[in-house]
C-alpha cells in the first residue's frame, strides 16, 4: 500500500483550512489548492489563530508544533496542477454541482492513477461524483466535522463504485490523524447531514414563527438532551449558506418537502449573514449578543 505522506486539499474555506492544518499538525505535506488568492491568505491567518488557541487549551510546556511550523509544512497555490504529486486528495468545494464537477474532471487528468479523492461534502452524493472522473472506484467521501483537529470521528461514505483501496487508504490517513471513523453507505446527505439539517431548519422554523429566541432553543437541546451545540449554534459554526445549499441538494435529490429551506434562512443568506464566519448568524459573534 502506498504510503500517504503528500496530501491535496482543495478548497480554502474554513473546512479545506481546518482539514490542511490538522493534516500539517500530524506531519504531512499539504497541498492546498484554492482559485482565490484571497481565500489562501485567510487560510493561513485562519490556520495561525486556530493553532494559538489550541496551544492554550493544552497543558504548559506541550510539544505540539507551533503555527511557523504548520505552515512550512503547507504549500499554497492557486494551480490545481501542484496536485500532480498528492497521493490522496481531499475536496472541500461549496456544495454546489456545477462547480464540484469541474474540479473533479481536471484533477482527474492531474493527479496519479492511483490517487484517492475523498469528497468532504455535505450532501451531494458520492457516486455522482466518482461519475465524473474515470476512476469512480478510487472515490470515497469522508464527511469531517469542524473544527477538524478537535473532532476525533469522520463519517467515511462509500459510493456504488467505491473499492477496497479507497477505503483502506482513507483508513490509513484517519489513523495518521488520530481519528475513528464510521463507514456508512451512499445517500444524499447520509447519515449526519440527512437528519442534521431537518433538525436545523426545524429550529429555524421555530425561530421565525417567534415560538422561542435563539438562546433558548439552543439551551433546550443542550440542557435537556446533554447536546455540547444547539442546532442554531450549530448552524453558525458550520455557515448558514452552507446550511442552505445542503438543503437545496436533499430537497432536489428527494423531491421532499419536508426538506424545503425555512425563508427566514434564505433571508439572512441574502443579507450576507452566514455565522460565525460572517460575524452575524442567529447570534453576534463581535457582540457576542443574541439577534
């Protein structure tokens, strides 16, 4: 079995940047790709902030490398043909399908035969994605949970096509990671996600129609079912445009009503008002007030 040492991120937002420094910390070489030179930029700020503040939460005198070392260890480019040399990629594309599917067509002509793709997606299934490569066996999803360093379990998904390879090479790089892993079978959505954001737009729902305000339906789940996040806390944290994306794609891939996004969530999409990335979600992250 090939030995994973160079990893390709794709994608640059807060999860490609969370998934690029957790790989860094357990000594990889990163390859992160994004088409925005801007995007990288806040990578690397990204990456040196979050280092900080676990080096904190850890005990004195840790061994743990610091954000200099992280970022030697990580290459940033705008080119996707730098994936030439990855061993194993790992793609963090908005979830939107007109744009994954591009993506996967050229690194398909870039990178090694034997290279595994591992789609960290919310909800777009992974066999339509291995459709559009020519190496649908060698596709995998593995559905990471932010902040990635902190979360120690990855929901692995095979698609149709997915082999034995891909899976026991994905296997091998959450073990380098430190990480456990649950392998479930391909839907949209999947495990997470699929009960996930009916939980999301639910409380959302309830947000609107003024049955209670944030704080409180977030301290219901967190008080009286012992949940670390309610549901709109969580929302923030993941981003509310992807909230709503991941919704659109189960609405689309279901034909399900009950998966029709709560308007109030368009809305504060609309106003640019995405969460914790944005400062302004369900809650105010400068102001640390409830909206």
């Amino acid at each position: 079995m090939t030995i994973l040492k160079t990893i390709g991120v794709v994608g640059a937002g807060v999860m490609g940047a969370s998934v690029a420094q957790n790989l860094a910390q357990t000594g990889h070489q990163v390859l992160l790709v994004d088409n925005r030179n801007d995007a990288l930029e806040g990578a690397k700020n990204r990456i040196r902030n979050e280092t900080r503040l676990q080096r904190l939460l850890r005990q004195a005198g840790t061994s743990a490398p610091g954000a200099d070392t992280l970022l030697e260890r990580i290459t940033f480019s705008t080119e996707l043909e730098c994936l030439a040399s990855a061993d194993y990629v790992i793609e963090n594309v908005t979830e939107k399908w007109d744009i994954k599917r591009p993506v996967y067509e050229r690194i398909d002509r870039i990178c090694k035969a034997d290279a595994v793709f591992a789609a960290n997606t919310s909800c777009i299934p992974i066999t339509r994605i291995g459709s559009a490569t020519g190496r649908p066996e060698r596709v995998i999803g593995t559905h990471y949970m932010n902040p990635v360093p902190m979360k120690d379990t990855v929901e692995v998904i095979r698609g149709f096509h997915t082999g034995d390879a891909a899976i026991e090479a994905t296997k091998q790089l959450l073990t380098q990671l430190g990480k456990q892993w649950v392998i479930v079978n391909d839907s949209p959505g999947f495990v997470s996600n699929r009960v996930l954001m009916l939980t999301i737009n639910e409380a959302v729902y309830l947000l609107a129609e003024n049955v209670a305000g944030a704080e409180d339906v977030d301290r219901i789940f967190k008080s009286c079912f012992g949940h670390k996040m309610g549901p709109l806390e969580t929302a923030d944290l993941i981003g509310l445009d992807t909230i709503l994306l991941s919704l659109e794609v189960l609405f689309d891939s279901f034909k399900d009503s009950k998966y029709r996004p709560c308007p109030l969530l368009q809305k504060m999409v609309d106003a640019g008002n995405f969460g914790r990335k944005s400062g302004t979600g369900f809650y105010n992250y400068n102001l640390q007030n409830v909206r």
